[in-house]
C-alpha cells in the first residue's frame, strides 16, 4: 500500500490463505486508521495487491470499502516487481 509522497508497502506471508489475508486486512486497516488519525491522505487509485509466488491466492483486500486490483506486477522506487519471482 502506497501513501503520497511517502510510500508504505506492507507485506504479509500467505500459507493459511484465509487466515492470513484477514491478518492482511486488520494490518491494512490499522494503517489506514493511523493515517486518518495523523490526517494523512492515502491515494487509493495508486494501490495495488501483488501475489508473489507459484501458489495461486484468491486475494481480496480493500481500503475504505474500496477493493484493491490484484496485479501482476508492481513498480516500487525504480524496481518491477512481478509475481513471478
């Protein structure tokens, strides 16, 4: 997840798909609320979920209501990252 000029990215390891991905949310989540607090803008539309690995992830995550594209790769400070590392 990318925040303005201030880029964040959380990672999170996937074996338990469900379990996981719920602890994905919460973390997402108590990042988005953090940012409100400290009256942070998040910019959604530059938001992505990239699922790193030869396992397939049914991987539905949202902010503010807003679910995420999942992408095959991603572009982080200069660097593409694709799925298929």
């Amino acid at each position: 997840m990318r925040t303005g000029p201030c880029e964040k990215i959380v990672y999170q390891k996937t074996e338990n798909n469900d379990v996981d991905v719920t602890q994905l949310q919460l973390a997402m989540d108590a990042l988005i609320s953090w940012a409100n607090e400290w009256q942070l803008s998040v910019s959604v539309n530059k938001c992505c979920v990239l699922n790193i690995g030869k396992a397939a992830h049914n991987t539905c995550l949202s902010i503010n209501h807003t679910i995420l594209p999942v992408v095959e790769s991603a572009r982080d400070l200069g660097i593409l990252v694709s799925c298929d590392l």
